[in-house]
C-alpha cells in the first residue's frame, strides 16, 4: 500500500509532464490517421493549397479548441460586454493584452506539437511544395536535373513521374529533408522561447519558490474544493425546489452568495506583497465582499501559467 501512494504521489507529483506526454501522443496518433486515411495528394495543380490545409487547418482547430478549454479565457471575456472594465480596468490599459497573450501560450502548445510531427512527418509540406510554381524555387529544386523536373515536379509526391527513378527519389528525399529541418526549427524555436518566458516569469516573481509551490498547492486544493462546494449546494437546492413544487410547501431558506459576490469571485487576481491573499476567494474572506468591490483587483493570477488548457 505504501509503494501504491508513493507512485500515485511521483505520478500527481509530474501531471504536467504526463499532461504533455499524452498530448504528444495523441497529437502523432492523429498526424498519422491523417496522413494514412485522410490525407490523399492530387498530384496536380492544386498541391500546394491541398498540402497546406491539411498542415496548418488542424492546427487552427487545436488553437482555437485551446482557447475553449482555458477556464481563464471564461473569467476574462465572460459579462466583458456589459462591463468593459473587466478587460480594460482603469490605470491598467494593457491588462487584456498581458492576460490574453498568457492564454495564447497554452492554447498555442497543442497546435505547435502538430506541427513539429507534420512537418518531421514530411507528408504534408512534401506534397505542398512539389505543388510550388515560384520559378526560383523550381530553379533551386530542379537544379542539375532533367526539363522534365520543371512540367512534373507535381507528380513526385504520387510516384507517378516520367522522370528517372533516381531523379523522382531525390527529389522527394529533398523534399523531406527540407519538412524535418523546418519541423526541428519549430521544436527548437518553441523550445528556447519556453525556457526564456519562463524565466522571465520566475525572475519577476513576487513571491518565493517554497512560497510559490505552496500558492500551487493551495489553488489545487480550493479548485477540488469548489467543485465539491458546488455539488453539494446544487443538490441541495435543486432537492429543496422540487420537494416544495411537488408537496407545496414554503421553501426552507438555503444562503447562496449574493449576484455582486459571485461576480467578485469570478475575477482574476495576482498575488500583493501586502496582503498574502491566494486567490480571490481567500481575498474576499478575509478582507469582506465591500472592500473587494472598492479594491477590485482583475490582474492575471500568474500562479497557474503552467496549466494545460
């Protein structure tokens, strides 16, 4: 029993990097149905639009799948209509653009994933680029080879060129060649950038790293909590409700947060050296609804940048 808590600990312990892991795996899984069952190259003029939805559309919709699942993107855009404040507080003008470029980072983790295995995959851009009509890259491609590189080049993707075997085999190996460099391009690219936002965002920490791992743990366990707390008080008064429609009776009084209060809890918040508040719900018990409402604070809460959408 004691060997079972320790894995099930290491394993809730490393559930972003599982997290990760499993997208990966699902994201090379996917790339590959594409590319077996979907994924069928005309071999015409229109290679290279064909090759280029089937790379980039899955990613959109990864992207924008992304944006769905992200609960902060709820918080921040959610009554933003009635209440611009909410997006565009006063004094702080670029506080959408700082919160919205911080979702864009998680969304944007699946759709690059798709990409790396496409393009190292190299079905895709190959079937793209021998579509390709620019006269300076069908000069770069077709360099040393045959005329009929220029009028079939199309056709390499498909095996179903006039040109000689070595040829067509060479082409379609550069081809390839020139997918996996862009795709370890992206990897590394995406890579450096994780690392450099990363510590940029540690270096302007507020808090410590002890404090900052207690600050994760905290908004877990309140995160666990509030979907308890919102079990039980539905139940109950879905359960009073119909109890009282069907045998008529006055309904017993259940207290549930008052609309100003929910609206105060659904804000963003960040961290005050001041006052060591861990999320906006410990803000408002402990300074009441009536000084939060004066004090609004709708600031990303920076704790949980390294969530999966």
């Amino acid at each position: 029993m004691d060997g079972f808590r320790t894995i099930l600990k290491f394993f809730m312990n490393q559930k972003t990097a599982i997290g990760y892991s499993f997208m990966a795996l699902l994201t090379m899984g996917g790339e590959r149905v594409f590319s077996l069952v979907a994924f069928r190259c005309p071999c015409s003029d229109e290679n290279f639009r064909y090759g280029l939805a089937f790379l980039f559309s899955p990613a959109f919709v990864l992207l924008i799948i992304g944006y769905f699942v992200n609960s902060k993107t709820w918080k921040l855009f959610t009554g933003c209509w009635v209440n611009p404040r909410k997006i565009f507080p006063k004094g702080n003008a670029c506080h959408f653009f700082y919160i919205f470029g911080q979702i864009t980072l998680n969304a944007l983790v699946a759709p690059v994933m798709w990409l790396s295995v496409a393009l190292l995959n190299g079905t895709f851009y190959e079937c793209a680029m021998s579509g390709l009509s620019n006269p300076a890259y069908l000069d770069a491609v077709c360099h040393r080879k045959s005329e009929k590189c220029f009028g079939e080049l199309h056709k390499v993707a498909c095996d179903k060129s006039s040109m000689p075997f070595s040829e067509s085999d060479e082409l379609k190996r550069t081809l390839q060649a020139q997918s996996q460099m862009l795709g370890w391009c992206v990897i590394v690219t995406t890579a450096l950038l994780s690392l450099l936002t990363t510590c940029c965002v540690s270096c302007q920490s507020k808090v410590s790293h002890l404090q900052l791992m207690f600050w994760r743990v905290y908004t877990e366990k309140e995160k666990e909590q509030m979907e308890q707390t919102f079990q039980l008080y539905a139940t109950k008064l879905s359960e009073r409700n119909l109890k009282c429609f069907f045998e008529n009776k006055e309904p017993e009084v259940i207290p549930l947060p008052a609309f100003q209060a929910w609206e105060d809890a659904s804000q963003l918040y960040s961290f005050s050296s001041s006052n060591q508040h861990y999320s906006t719900i410990h803000k408002l018990v402990e300074e009441g609804q009536k000084q939060a409402k004066e004090e609004r604070e709708t600031m990303l809460d920076f704790v949980d940048r390294r969530e999966i959408p």
